[in-house]
C-alpha cells in the first residue's frame, strides 16, 4: 500500500552547467546566437521510503534576466549557496495548495539570497533565469508526489495547447523568408525577427504576407525588434505598417513587440494609443488591428502595474526567465488580464533551452487564465536533445502540443544526452546542509556519480559503451615550484586542483582514467643520484594521491625515466601511497616480472566481459641501465625496460591467448621537445605487427606525430599533461602543445569499434602560468598544421578530421580494431611501412614487364613523354617497363620509365618523377609529404593564410553538411560582389568548378552535384576578380609563368557558335593538337553560354569574341601563353615564398589569380588558388604564344644535382 505524502525531505541535489550548440544560428536585431548555457538541476526528495526527483531548467541570459555574464559563471556563484541552502530542507505535501505555499516561502528565501549575490549589473531584479529552474525542479518533485502534473499543481485551465508560431529569426535572407513562411503550414500566426531597418522590416512583412497568400492563408504577423527604435522612428514604423494594412499589402492583424530599448517600457502605451488611432482612421469594412507588446522591458506585476498606469498594451509576452519562475509568470497572467480581459496573452521562451523548458511552459500554458500565443516549440534546433519523452506535436502537421501522459514536468533527465556538453557540475551527495564541501568544478567518473542522476538514465543501456582517457607526462611539480616559492607554491599548497581546472571537460565522464605520473611520490628525498642525474622529481605523497584520486585517476603508469630518481626504496613507497587511495600502478614494480604486469581493465558489454590491457615500457638508455640501475631485473626494483622483442612478445601473448581483448602499448620513449625518432617508429611498428590496437606514447613532453590505418592507431607522443615545471619549448623551437586522448570503444559486430578524439592543450607553462587549457581556434590551426608539416606517411593528411564538440577543438579518427590470433612478424595491412619479405619481392617481379625502351610509348606530348625524353637527353640509363596499377586500381597496369642517378633510382610515371620502393617498385613522388598536403586545397589555403599570403575567404565542409555550406553562404554573400567558388578540395585539372554562385538554390545544386561525383569535402569560397596565372616552380626557384586564355571563339557574322567550334576543331585537328586543345559544347558550356545570355545558336558579330568557359587551364582548351618575362618579379618572389613553406615541395604549379601582372605584388591585388605537385608541362614547352621553355629538362637537372 502506498503511503499519504504528507511532507517531503530534501535528499540530493544535484545541477550541471552545459553548453549547447545550436544546429543553426539564431539572429535578432541583438545579434546572433550561436549557442547557449543552461544549467539543469534534479532535487531528489522522500518521503516513508518513497523517493521522487524533479527537474529544471535554469537559463541564465546575462542582463535579460539579471544573471551577470553571458557564461553563467555567476548565475553559477549564486546557484551554489542556493541549492546548498534548500538541502535537506523539508515541504509541506498535504495537498497542491499547502504544497505551492511551501514552495512560494522558499522561493522568497532564495530571493534574499540573490539580493546578496547581486552586484551593479543586477541588483534590481538578480538571478531570475536562474531561479526559475530551480522552481521548476521544485514544483516538478512535489507534483510527482502528489501523482498530478505541474500544470494541475498549478490550477490547470485547459487540456489542449497549440504552438502559434515559429519564429523566422533575423540572419535568414529576404530570398529566404519566403519558403520558410510557406513550410510553416502547421502554424496560425507567423512571427518574424526585425532588424530596425524601417525599410527592410517592411519588405520582410511584406514578403510574409505575399508568401503566406501565395499558400492561400491570410495570418496574422507578429514581428519582433529587439529594443531596435526610438519613439519617433517606431511612430514613423507603425505609420507605414497601418498603411500598408488598409493597402491590403499587409494581414488586418499584427503584433509589435519589443520595439523600444527596455528602459521605455513606459512609452510603449503611447505607441499603443498611436497605433490604436491611426488603425481606426484608416480602417474601412474590416477593422485594423495593431497590437503593441512589452518585451524585455515587462518582467513581472511590478512593471505591469507600471505599463498600466501609462494607459496599459493590448498584448503580453510572459517569459518565465525574466519572471523567476512559473508561479511569478501565473501571478503576471492573472494581474493582465485582470486588468483587459482582453490582452491577448503569450507564453515565450528563450533560445537555446531544451525539452525540460519546453515541458514547463507547456504546463503552464494549460493554466493560465487566457493564452493566446504560445512560442514554446519543440527544441529541434539545438546540437542534442536531453530529455525522454521530448516534446513534440500530435501529429506532423499539426501545430497542437501531444498531450502529457506522466505526472510532475512530463519528462526526465537523459544525463548521457548532457555529458558531452558539461562545464561544471555540483552535487549534495556526502555533505550536510550546514557543511557543504562540493566544489562549483566537481571531478566525477560516469560509473558512480551519475548512476542516480535520472529515472530515465538509471534504466538506460550504459554498457553499450565505454570511454578511456589517457594523457602524458603528469607532475604537480612540489620539487621545482619549491624552489621557486612565491605565488606559484602559496597555489599549490592552497588550491593544487587549479592546474587542472580549464582541463576538467577533457578528463569527465569516463570508464577509465590513465596518465604517465613522472615523479616520486615522497617529502623532500635524498636522491643517490645528486650531481649526476640532471633532473629529480618528487611530488608530496598526501596531496598528489588527494588530487589525483579528485580527478578521476584510476592508474598511473611508472614505466619512465623519474620513477626510479630516489631509488628502489621510495619506488615501493610511491606504489604504496598509490594502492592505498585506490589508484593501480603498473610498468614498474620490485622485479621485473611484476614491471612488466600489464594492466587490465574488465569492462561488461553487452553483457559479456571485455578486457583492455595496457602495457607500459620505457626506453632504454645507457645511463639509466648502466650506471643508475633505473631497469627492474629478474629480482631487482625498477621499471618495465622497452626490451622491443619483449614487449613485441608480451603484445602477441595476449593477442593470442585474450582474442576479443583490446590492447594498447603505453610507451615512454623518444627525445625531450624532438619529433619522433626513426627507432620508435620501428618499434611501432614491431608492436601493431604483434597485435596491438592503438599504441600512445609520452615522454617527449610535447605532442608528436599521429599515424592512422584501418585497423590501429600510434599517438607517438601525448606531450605533458599538467606538469609544473618551466619547460623547453622555445629553446627547441617546437609547438608548446600536449594531447589528451579519449578513447570511445563499443563492442559491435565482433569487434571494437573505436572512436580516437585527441584534444590538444597548451601546455607551456611559460605562456599559461601553469594553467594549461584546451587549445584556441588559432593555436588548434596552428597544431594542425604542425603535424601536417611533420606527416609520417600521409595518413594524417589522409585521414585525420579536425573537429569540434563542447569540450572543444580535437583531432578525430574512427577504425574497427583487428581482432584474432595475433599475426607474428608478417606485416599484412596495406599501408604499413616496413621492408617487404623475400615472397612479396618475388610476387612483384612476376608482374613486372619490361619493354623496349622506346620513349614513343607515351603519349605524344603529354607530361610524362616530356619527362622520359628528358632523361634519353641526359644520358641517363632508363628502362622502359610495365608495372602494376597503384593500390586503388590493383588490377590494372601502367608503363613508366625507370632510371638511374648516381646509384639511385628512380621513375617516370603518370607525369611525375616517384622514388622507387623497397620492393622496387614506384613510390611516392619526389614532392613526398607536399602531394598530399597540396592535394587538399583547404588544407593548403590554412598554411598559406597562416603565414601571411593572401587566398581566398572560404571553407571547407564535409560533402553531407549542405546545411552548414549554406549557413556559411548566408553569412558571406552579401559582402562578395564576384559570387562565390564551389568546388572539390580534392579536385584537379579544372574539374567540377562552378563559379560566381550568386543565390542559394545555385549554391544546393553545385554542392550537390560535387557530393555525386564522390568528393567528400567541398570548398566554398569568395570568386576574386583578375587574371590566373600558372607558374612553375622547381627546387626553390620559378623557372617559368603562363597564363590561359579560356576557351573561346571569334565570330565571322554569320557562323553559329556550335560551327565555329566544329571549324576551329578541324583547324587545331589539321595542325596536330592533341584532345585537350579542341573546344567543347558540353553542359558545362552551354550552361556558361547561358548566363551570359548566349546559346550555342547565336551568330556572333563580325570579330565578337565568346567564351564557352572561364576557366584557363589547358585540360579546359584554354590557350596557353607564356609570360615569364611579362610579369613583374615581384610576383616571381612571392610565390617562391609561399612554396617554400610545403614540406618536401620539389616541383609544384602555382595559381595565382592577379588583378595586373605589370604592377608590383601588394596585398589584395593577387590571391593564392591552388598548388598543384603534378603540373602539366606542355603549356611551357608548346605554347600558343611565346617562349618555349624545356622545364622537363630543369625537373631532371634538379633530380641529378639536388636530391639525396
């Protein structure tokens, strides 16, 4: 039998600060949101062994709802003490009305409260936004005890509620509005956001109106202004919305709101009884109706009373944020239409908000005394929703509100929904009221103190998968910043926690946490290792282990140079002090056998055990072996020693033994602020042969290179996490940034699925003041293009994603981990660097051919005959042959040349010269790593922008997000007179180009039609005016300029343009022109033809010239005329700079857009296009017009003289 809810105690609270993204940015005459901070907060209460949880929405606006900054740090500093206030408080249940007595007295005591709190920017009304999900929460746990819905708590008025509109914001286009008025089907009024441009807000009614008649509805409008006028100019506004009323040119019915700053709420009446007179003396059959509505000025009864005694609005917009709460915006309802029964009543919410508000307003929208606009709508906009049930509609098109099934707000938590977004958290959980220890940043693992959180979340599936954490080199630094003293050691005594503070979203909600601890836990030892060893590290045993435990920390791994720096005594001391807070320790131990241990991790999913090993090693260095006996030995203390066979061994006893299991090699290795060394790399290499999945590295303290296959993943160096010591990284001239990994496994199809998201932080603590942090846009581009520059084998250029979340800018990577028996010394995997076997050797050579050398097997005049001609003229001993096709084709083949310099071969192929490969085949061209940085137009632009060179605006989207390439479309249009470039990021020779994009239906369609042809990543960017042209470069020197003419003819007065083409084909045919100078009429041209208002059909006069095409290289029939010694140097210098700053650039053509090629290179007369590592030849040895330049010759000259 279930007891009578007489009273209810409060038992837990719990809140949490997050950050959500919009889908698409929402603007106002304010300006425009991109995402907003919210903070949900569950009250858990009982009652005779019953236990309830509410929920609720703070939404903290800045000064709209006197919360203080726009981050919500101090609705926060104010949230605390209030939530600390209510724990373990008691409510009178008996029924509703005792009930919302009791919740109407703690809120006044919380109004105290914020009156403490407040400052000069919100003294007068503080912390309403805040307050009001804390009254939510509140009447959420009582209603659910008293089984009756808010809505009935609060004297529920009506059943059915109908959203009225859904709001246009201001960043949609005029072109725009007018299809999204028409989807609007569903909905009877359409509300509009105004911008203050008297003009532009009449066009943007007009065109409302126009829209919503072309659909055969006449709606009522509602536009809104933002505090946007004065009193004159919202006279003159109203003036010429009433008159375009009785013109018919706009609905007989509208609502203005917020037209006036807030501070003139008190004129908005005069503007009332303007638009009331004005309405009646143009009015003919159907009566004008004007209504003037209150916005951010009306708050609560205090400003109604006010807005009253000025002779009172004819419409209110309640908002439960400026109101502090639902009982506050209840009583202003009351009051209005107490006053004018008939004021037409709204119920607005605020961008950004999720379905727990949308749930309250729904609520209390059946309860009030009239409601006659409800702008609550189902939150779709936002990046995730974060509730179960969300809100929604009865049906698709309908605009009426699916009725609510369950008691109290209707919905629960989904907290795994929130997690991704989570700034801070807070929770009551352990503490009294009185002694409220929680702090506003709360370390928390997902496995324990989130498990309570939700009814929803507690029977969730939370085993379909799990996350680990891992970072670098960690040390709170007790050893050096005690040296220092001063302000640096008062922090680390009083607050240690503060030097992981900006890292907290990075580390959260995890299954597992693992850092590379490289320092001794023990007070001031005495090192045997004094005047020898350079550096000794030691950290306090209590307060490490404390912060460490905080964190989130579940093992550490002593496999490093420091663990052994006071010697085997202390190791087994620092291991102790680690077993006793809980805290595994692993690669190291009292004898080698116990170092080696790997770490295992058993996780259940679904429903079966999964296990993650971690084996730690360290690199052996003499020193360390030799002479300080840092390695542990068959019974001697130490570290795990980076034996590559033993570990290598150790990687495929596990493979073979645990299959199913995930396994990660855990190294510290490599240099102090050096890239990787050749040796790790090889050993890398030996330990994916063995088996591992994902091999991360540290001891470089600082980020080194990430290589990516389809099956496994190597992180050769993490970099520091917090390590508080000074740091080298301008002495080495190095990026001053580290790499924490979080490591997202779920268990599908038999095997790990693996999600790799790397969030670098910086980490020099010079520059941070010992408060590392997640990287800025600009250090995250200039990361990026560090480790594009040091690119191993072009699998990250290839396959790394730059990205973003609530944390904050990553480095993505998705594979599906090879699983089985382990597979030895074999290297199986396409792509994995290593010498190829005797057999593989054996199989390559039975498919070679080799062929006459007869340089005429190439095609005439194309690039690669170029090429192979040149070296018959040096003298050079070449072999034709016929080779396999490359990877992507492997069942074709192709004829290149092989020839040798000095020793070192090399090949013609496919219009480049490649090095040969250890089973002697073609390789990578003599560019290297600059093809594939070069192949990535976007990724070339950020290198060249970063250094100072000009490109052109733009973006680069993945061939899916159509919606983000028109986001970015609306934002830039209006300011690129050219139009815009819509184009593959990926694309060569001229290819699926669409040019001077001026409307966004063109922007849909090119986009489009680059995503069918199979490129996933499409740049738009802004058309810049002038004159393209090529020049190439060789070694460190341009050696030759042209320009293209494009395609083209010249009319006779009589010819059509279709005979003209066939005409000037026969001619080019006549004189042996090869395919790629003979015109085209092709959709692509007929179309250019088009829009410059010609057809194929139309007769050009007498010497007209008409282009079929705007593009001017050769692959488009442009004719090539060679400017090298046209073009001023300037131009010459400024592209020698900017290629020189590719890595391995050898031979590259160069697009350069230029506004006069006679007048000196100036910033925004000449624009980088691309680069291009495989340029064609033949504009430069058979021109059109001008010089004949032999650059094949200078390619083979640079091969003979300049490469190693």
């Amino acid at each position: 039998m279930t007891s009578v809810v007489t009273e209810l105690r409060i038992s837990r609270i719990q809140a949490h600060r997050y950050r959500m993204p919009l889908k698409r940015a929402y603007g106002t005459a304010r300006g425009v949101t991109k995402a907003s901070t919210n903070i949900v907060v569950a009250i858990s209460a009982e009652h005779g062994g019953q236990r309830f949880t509410g929920y609720g929405e703070c939404q903290p606006r800045h000064v709209l709802t006197g919360d203080g900054d726009r981050r919500g740090n101090s609705a926060w500093s104010f949230l605390v003490p209030a939530l600390q206030r209510l724990h373990r408080r008691s409510i009178p249940a008996k029924d509703r009305h005792v009930a919302l007595a009791a919740i109407r007295g703690l809120m006044a005591e919380l109004d105290v409260l914020a009156a403490e709190h407040a400052d000069d920017t919100n003294r007068d009304r503080p912390f309403r936004g805040t307050m009001l999900g804390i009254e939510v929460a509140l009447l959420d746990v009582v209603a659910r005890s008293l089984n009756l819905q808010i809505a009935e708590l609060l004297g529920k008025r009506r059943d059915e509620i109908g959203v009225s509109i859904s709001t246009i914001s201001s960043s949609t286009s005029l072109d725009d509005v007018a299809g999204k008025v028409i989807k609007q089907s569903r909905f009877p009024m359409t509300r509009v956001k105004g911008i203050g441009d008297l003009e532009h807000d009449w066009s943007l009614l007009e065109t409302v109106t126009d829209a919503n008649r072309s659909a055969k509805r006449d709606k009522p409008i509602w536009m809104d202004i933002n505090e946007a006028l004065d009193v004159s100019q919202a006279m003159a506004f109203i003036d010429g919305m009433v008159d375009r009323m009785a013109a018919g040119r706009l609905p007989a019915s509208l609502v203005l709101e917020g037209i006036l700053p807030k501070s003139q709420v008190t004129d908005l009446p005069l503007l009332q009884r303007h638009a009331d007179a004005a309405s009646r003396e143009a009015s003919g059959e159907q009566p004008l109706d004007l209504r003037i509505m209150p916005d951010e000025g009306m708050w609560d009864v205090t400003d109604l009373e006010r807005v009253n005694a000025a002779g009172g609005c004819r419409a209110l917009n309640i908002k439960a944020p400026k109101a502090g709460g639902l009982l506050a915006s209840l009583d202003l309802a009351e009051a209005a239409v107490a006053a004018d029964p008939d004021i037409h009543v709204c119920i607005g919410g605020m961008v950004g908000t999720s379905d727990a508000t949308a749930w309250a307003l729904h609520n209390l929208a059946r309860a009030l005394p009239r409601i006659d606009y409800l702008t609550a709508v189902p939150p779709t906009n936002v990046e995730q929703r974060i509730t179960e049930p969300k809100a929604r509609y009865v049906a698709r098109d309908s605009n009426i509100i699916a009725a609510q099934v369950r008691p109290g707000l209707g919905t629960d938590l989904v907290l795994e929904n929130v997690k991704p977004y989570v700034e801070a958290s807070f929770d009551t959980a352990g503490t009294n009221a009185e002694t409220s220890a929680t702090s506003t940043i709360t370390p928390r693992r997902a496995s324990s103190e989130y498990s309570m959180i939700s009814q929803q979340a507690e029977s969730a599936d939370d085993d379909a998968s799990l996350t680990l954490v891992l970072a670098g080199d960690t040390s709170l630094g007790d050893v050096h910043i005690n040296a220092k003293g001063g302000a640096l050691l008062d922090r680390l005594n009083g607050d240690p926690f503060s030097f992981f503070e900006l890292l907290q979203p990075l580390i959260s909600d995890t299954d597992a946490f693992i850092l590379n601890l490289e320092t001794v836990l023990a007070d001031s030892p005495i090192s045997p290792f004094e005047g020898k060893k350079r550096f000794l590290g030691w950290d306090s045993p209590d307060r490490a282990v404390r912060v460490l435990k905080g964190l989130g920390v579940n093992a550490v791994g002593l496999a490093n140079n420091h663990t052994m720096d006071f010697g085997a005594d202390n190791l087994a001391r620092t291991i102790g002090h680690l077993k006793d807070g809980g805290i595994d320790a692993f690669g190291a131990g009292a004898s080698l056998a116990e170092a080696a241990e790997p770490l295992t991790f058993a996780f259940t999913l679904g429903g079966t055990e999964r296990r993650v090993h971690l084996i730690a090693a360290c690199e052996v260095q003499r020193k360390l072996r030799d002479e300080y006996q840092f390695y542990a030995g068959e019974s001697r203390p130490g570290v795990n020693p980076m034996s590559v066979d033993d570990v290598a061994g150790a990687v495929h006893e596990l493979r073979s033994s645990d299959p199913s299991s995930l396994i990660i090699v855990y190294p510290h290795w490599g240099g102090n602020y050096h890239w990787v060394k050749e040796s790790a790399q090889r050993a890398n290499q030996r330990f994916v042969q063995a088996g591992a999945n994902l091999v991360v590295g540290h001891g470089a303290h600082m980020l080194q290179q990430l290589t990516f296959a389809k099956h496994h993943a190597s992180i050769y160096s993490l970099g520091n996490f917090v390590f508080n010591w000074s740091g080298r990284f301008e002495q080495y001239d190095v990026p001053p940034y580290g790499l924490v990994a979080r490591v997202n496994l779920a268990w599908k199809n038999g095997t790990w699925d693996v999600g790799l998201r790397l969030y670098p932080i910086a980490s020099d603590n010079k520059k941070t003041g010992f408060r590392v942090q997640p990287l800025s846009e600009g250090e995250f581009t200039s990361m990026w293009d560090a480790l594009l520059a040091m690119d191993l084998d072009g699998s990250f250029a290839e396959q790394a994603r730059p990205a973003r979340d609530a944390r904050g800018f990553h480095i993505a990577f998705d594979y599906s981990a090879a699983l089985g028996h382990a597979p030895g010394a074999a290297v199986t995997e396409t792509g994995a660097s290593g010498t190829a076997t005797d057999a593989s050797r054996s199989d390559v050579a039975s498919m070679v051919e080799m062929l006459p050398n007869d340089i005429d097997v190439f095609s005439r005049g194309s690039t690669t005959a170029l090429l192979a001609h040149a070296v018959a003229a040096k003298d050079l001993p070449f072999q034709i042959m016929r080779v396999p096709g490359p990877a992507s084709s492997p069942d074709t083949t192709r004829t290149v040349m092989r020839f040798t310099v000095k020793d070192r071969t090399y090949f013609v192929r496919s219009g480049t010269v490649a090095t040969t490969r250890a089973d002697g085949l073609p390789g990578t061209g003599i560019d290297g790593r600059a093809v594939r940085i070069c192949k990535r137009k976007d990724v070339t632009a950020a290198i060249l922008r970063r250094h100072g060179f000009s490109v052109p605006r733009g973006m680069a989207f993945a061939s899916r997000d159509i919606a983000g390439a028109k986001l970015y479309f609306d934002a830039v249009i209006h300011d690129s007179p050219q139009g815009l470039c819509v184009k593959p990021a990926n694309g060569n020779k001229g290819k699926n180009i669409y040019l001077n994009i001026q409307r966004r239906n063109e922007l849909t369609a090119a986009f489009a039609a680059i995503a069918a042809n199979g490129y996933e990543t499409v740049l738009v960017e802004e058309c810049v005016t002038g004159e393209v042209l090529r020049f190439l470069y060789i070694g460190s020197k341009v050696v030759a300029a042209r320009r293209g003419v494009p395609a083209h003819v010249v009319g006779d007065g009589t010819s059509s343009v279709r005979e003209l083409v066939a005409a000037k084909n026969a001619d080019l045919r006549r004189r042996g022109a090869d395919r790629h100078s003979r015109l085209r009429l092709g959709p692509d041209e007929l179309e250019f033809l088009q829009r410059h208002g010609l057809s194929d059909q139309t007769a050009p006069a007498h010497g007209d010239r008409v282009f079929l095409s705007s593009l001017s290289n050769r692959h488009a029939a442009a004719e090539i005329v060679d400017c090298t010694d046209d073009v001023h140097p300037s131009y010459l210098t400024v592209v020698e700079k900017a290629t020189s700053l590719i890595p391995d650039i050898a031979v590259c053509g160069v697009d350069l857009m230029i506004a006069d090629i006679s007048v000196p290179a100036a910033d925004g007369n000449h624009h980088f296009i691309e680069l291009n590592t495989t340029p064609g030849l033949r504009g430069h040895h058979q021109p059109s017009v001008g010089v004949s330049r032999d650059v094949a010759g200078m390619i083979i000259e640079h091969v003979i003289h300049n490469l190693p």
